[in-house]
C-alpha cells in the first residue's frame, strides 16, 4: 500500500536544507545532528543521531567534565557530566571499561595503566617503566588475525595486559596451510605467563595432549569482558577432552559477560567453583557441564584441598583455592601465619600473611611487628631513624634545599643529627663529634696530583714520539735531497763527482726481486744511512758478476753523471756500493715501472 513506500530524505528537500528533511518544503528541514532523515525539525526529532544520542536528543559532543565559569574566570566540574560510550551519552562508563576525559574506553593510552580508585577504572600515568600492553586478537596489529598461532605468538612475551582477546583453537596447533601457517610448538605457550589481564575475552578449543590444566595462565587476575564472544561470554574452554582441571589459580574478577565451560569430559573441580565470587554484575551466569568420556566413563575426584573454603578451587592443592578458610601465604592456603614461629615472621593482614621487613628484629616473645614496611617493626635489628628501622644512620643523604643530611647512631640505636657544622658526618652529637677530614683531603690531593703527574708523562711522551718522528723526516728529506743542483744546463764540464755516496754493505738490506735484465737484478730493500736512526725504502741494482770491467767502468761513469742529476722527472741515485758485484741504490718507485703504470690505466 502507500504507506509502505519508501520516502525519500535527501533527494526532495528545499534548497533551504542544509542536510536531511521529511518533506520538500523549508519547514521540513531535519535538525543538523540528525543522520537518517526526521519526523519533525528538532534535535529529539531524529531517526539517528550525526554523533551522539543524549537520553533521545541527538547532540555534537557529550557533557564535559569541566566546563568554565565565567564569573570566577576557572574550570569547574560540571554536575551534568556525561560520558561518550560509543554513540551514547551515559552517565557512567560501564563497569568494565576504562573511564578517561569524557570517554568509556577499552585500553589506557600509551605511558599510562589501568587503576582503580573507589571502584572506577581510570588511567594515571605511569611512575616509571609501564606494565607491558599487547594487542591481542581483534585489535590493533592482530585485528585481521583468527587465533594464536605461531606467527604472533612471540609478539605476547612479557606481556602483563592484554587489549583484545585470547584465543586458542585447533589451528594454533596444526597450522593452517590455506595461509601459510606452521603449526605452534606448545613450548611457545609460555609466552602467556606473565599475562595478568585480559581487557577481552578468552576462548579455548583446543589444548596441548601433554598439558593436563591451564597452568600457563596461572598468573591471569582479570578477565574484562570489553569484547565478548557471540556478545555475551568472556570465558569460553570448550571441547578439551584431556583437560583435567583449569588451573587458574590467581583469577579474582571477570568483569562483564558470561562464563562457558563444557563438553571437556575429563575436567574436575569445576562444580566448586562460585563463580559468583567473580562476577561484578547479577546479570552474569556460569554455564558449566561436564561430559563423560566414551573411553574412560568414570567420576573424577572433585575434592578441593581441607585449606580451601566454600568457594572451591581450580584443582589439586592448597595453592589451587578460590579462596583460603583461614589464611593466604604467598598464593598458597595455610592453617596460620608464622606470628611468633617459624621463618620469616609474618603479621596477618587481611586473611593474608605478609612478611616483616628484614631490618625488624625476630623477637621470640611477642610479634616481631605490627604490619609491613620497615615503619612498623616492633624492635629494630639495627637502628632507627625516626620511624622507620634502617641498616645504618643516613650518611650524606640528599635532603631538603640540596643540603646533606648526616646523622650517627646514639647509645640507645636510634639516629640523631650530626652538629650542622659537620660537614663530612660525625660519630657523636656537637662540634667535638665531627669526623677528621684531613684523611680524605689527604687522599683527595694524593688521587688529584697522581692523575695530574700520569697526564704531564703522557703529554711528555706525545711531544717526544712527534719529536723523533720530525727529526726522522728532516734526516731522511736531508738524505734524498742533500746539495740540491740548480736546473741542469750544458756546460761540457766533467760531472761532479763529489756528488756520488759510497755505501757499505753493511748499510744495505735487500728483500725481494723488483726485475732483472741483461746487466743485473734489481731489488727492493732498505738503507740504514751510518750514524742516522732512520732507514729508507730504496731500490738496489746489483751487477752480474761476469760483467766484463769495461761494462763495470761504464756502469761507474754513468753512476758520476746520475749522481750529478737532480730533476724531479728523473730517478735519484743515492749511492754506490763497491763489493765484487757492483751495487747501484737509487730513490724506490712506489708504484713501480713508468711504462707497466701506464699500460694499466691506459683506458
């Protein structure tokens, strides 16, 4: 019929209409917050709301905290406060979310943790390193992945607070060859041990043969509950056949949805448990069962520990109970605390014992203290400063105003100020009690002047090595370089044989073969001029003995000639060795035969 068609709110409005309207006329115009079309202009009008819906009044922005008083210029908070929850205004946050600035949130902002403060979790900032937050399945870089599996499962170490969920199924184990997943080691399970909180849910399918509880979540304090599975459980362990008992011993809260645990045919002790004791809502229910297995058919032994209370445990032992009867040590029921025996003493503290701090002195007749903390120590071991029992006096402690606190031990053990002229502490009270400073001055000056002679040696170390290296540069420039020639030019005299050096074989050291040809070898070695501590990189030409001595003669004429010669194109001859097969020692040539040079970079 005409009542069933649909209407149209954007296609026929008046150009009056700045979004969505009811009719084609300007009066039929939607308020601007509306979304989807309206049955009249005003905010409490819409279908749905733009941003959010206050109690049916759709709006921009809920209700701040604060808002400004004009007449005291401040912030104040605003008693009509309301809170985003995700389209919503409410007036609270639900229990199991995060309450921040005007938002219901799942997970705290980086360099802040979860708190709660008169039973509304909040985010502070954190007072050094942050508890370690993990995405988990669901969120952030997990947000496209199924389950656990050996692909991220290192990305859950050292993990304390889990933003997601957890999730176990049996393609974590096996592996899913659709997508290229290995099957997980279950050795790689303890990843999640050190996870105290999951602000999700946690479902188990599937489980570890050899694994006989879920012991790898011992440490597990909250279950959240901000997402739940199918949206109305937070714990789910379904269909583990093998699985004999949970195991989740430090559980305390599961804070919103419900509780799933059935079809594991070998599990006990879960009848014990009081769920109720968990749950923060009435609304929340448990639904648990147990089936029995086909091959086994028997009944388990669900008897909790004598320790446990009415409240059931998670399995075997005293360190598996809900709660204990009488106290808790350390996560393990006990009969009593160690009062006035055993070690270490203890005080009972809310149903738990808690041990004495190390500087109370274990008192054999009465309580050796009052409470944690060293301020309630009935006697000292020590001494005492003010309230608290401390190993020593405060000995140049950093106090008020960047001024030094010294203090000594009197005759009953108890600390008292060092005179206020006592500037490197005291044994006892007044100016006749300050410690003698000439030791350490004496010692300050030893360290001071031995630091300051160890820095005079070295720099006097450093000047002399520069020093001989200076001096070896100018003998070795003077050397290669000594009674340098004007520019060559003809002349026709005879050369000048002064000139020409005659070296003793004893200064010559010759290593390896540079050439040879018809006259003689060439080899490169080393000259250690004759009272000069230096020694110099020469090339040494060395005659064949069967030269005849007219080849030797003109070998010596052409030696006098090079010996004359200094031009920067032309080898220097240094010397000449006179033994029985003629020795000619001339500048070495790093890099070798001109020609040989060129032919290898010809291109």
């Amino acid at each position: 019929g005409p009542d069933h068609c649909q209407k149209f709110t954007k296609l026929v409005c008046a150009e009056q209409c700045s979004a969505r309207c009811h009719g084609p006329k300007p009066i039929d115009c939607c308020n601007q917050h509306c979304a989807a079309g309206c049955t009249g202009p005003s905010a409490t009008q819409c279908l749905a709301c733009r941003d959010f819906n206050d109690d049916g009044t759709c709006i921009d922005a809920c209700p701040p905290p604060k808002i400004y008083d004009r007449l005291i210029q401040q912030e104040v908070m605003n008693p009509k406060v309301k809170y985003a929850y995700g389209a919503t205004c409410v007036k609270a946050c639900p229990y199991n979310y995060v309450v921040t600035e005007g938002s219901c949130v799942r997970s705290c902002s980086a360099g802040t943790k979860e708190v709660q403060e008169n039973g509304v979790h909040i985010c502070k900032p954190c007072e050094g390193p942050c508890p370690k937050a993990c995405d988990g399945i669901g969120m952030g870089s997990l947000s496209n992945t199924m389950a656990v599996n050996s692909t991220n499962i290192d990305s859950f170490r050292n993990c304390t607070s889990i933003n997601g969920n957890i999730i176990l199924s049996q393609h974590s184990f096996t592996g899913d060859p659709h997508y290229n997943v290995p099957p997980m080691e279950p050795e790689k399970l303890e990843n999640l041990r050190t996870v105290k909180e999951i602000t999700g849910y946690l479902m188990i399918t599937a489980w570890p043969e050899d694994s006989r509880s879920l012991s790898v979540f011992e440490n597990l304090e909250a279950i959240r509950g901000r997402a739940a599975y199918q949206n109305q459980y937070s714990l789910v362990v379904v269909n583990v056949n093998h699985l004999q008992w949970l195991g989740l011993r430090s559980l305390k809260e599961i804070s919103a949805s419900n509780v799933m645990v059935k079809k594991n045919c070998s599990l006990c002790f879960i009848q014990t448990v009081n769920w109720t004791r968990l749950f923060r809502s009435k609304a929340q229910t448990n639904t648990t069962s147990r089936s029995t297995c086909p091959q086994q058919n028997q009944a388990c032994n669900q008897t909790c520990h004598h320790q446990c209370s009415e409240d059931g445990c998670w399995g075997p032992g005293p360190d598996m109970c809900v709660s204990c009867l009488h106290f808790n040590r350390r996560g393990r029921c006990v009969a009593q605390c160690n009062l006035l025996h055993g070690e270490p003493r203890e005080v009972e503290v809310n149903s738990s014992c808690v041990e004495c701090h190390s500087e109370c002195l274990m008192m054999s007749e009465g309580s050796t203290c009052r409470g944690p903390g060293p301020g309630n120590c009935s006697q000292c071991a020590h001494f005492k400063d003010g309230h608290q029992c401390v190993a020593r006096c405060p000995h140049g402690v950093l106090g008020d105003g960047d001024t030094l606190i010294w203090k000594y031990a009197d005759e009953t053990g108890h600390c008292q100020l060092c005179h206020q002229n006592c500037t490197e502490g005291c044994s006892g009270p007044g100016l006749s009690g300050c410690r003698d400073t000439t030791p350490n001055s004496t010692l300050a000056v030893g360290v001071v002047g031995g630091l300051l002679v160890a820095v005079l040696v070295l720099l006097l170390i450093v000047v002399l090595l520069r020093r001989r290296r200076i001096k070896q540069k100018r003998t070795i420039r003077r050397l290669l370089q000594e009674k340098k020639l004007e520019p060559l030019i003809p002349s026709g005299q005879a050369p000048n044989q002064a000139h020409l050096r005659i070296l003793k074989e004893t200064e010559l050291k010759k290593d390896r073969v540079l050439g040879s040809g018809a006259f003689g070898t060439v080899y490169k070695g080393l000259w250690f001029p004759e009272d000069e501590n230096v020694r110099i990189p020469v090339a040494i030409k060395v005659l064949r003995e069967a030269t005849s001595p007219k080849a030797n003669q003109e070998v010596l004429d052409e030696a006098y000639v090079m010996a004359s010669v200094d031009h920067p194109h032309v080898c220097r001859l240094l010397g000449i060795c006179l033994t029985s097969s003629v020795q000619l020692v001339t500048q070495l040539m790093p890099y070798g035969c001109l020609l040989d040079y060129v032919r290898h970079h010809q291109e």
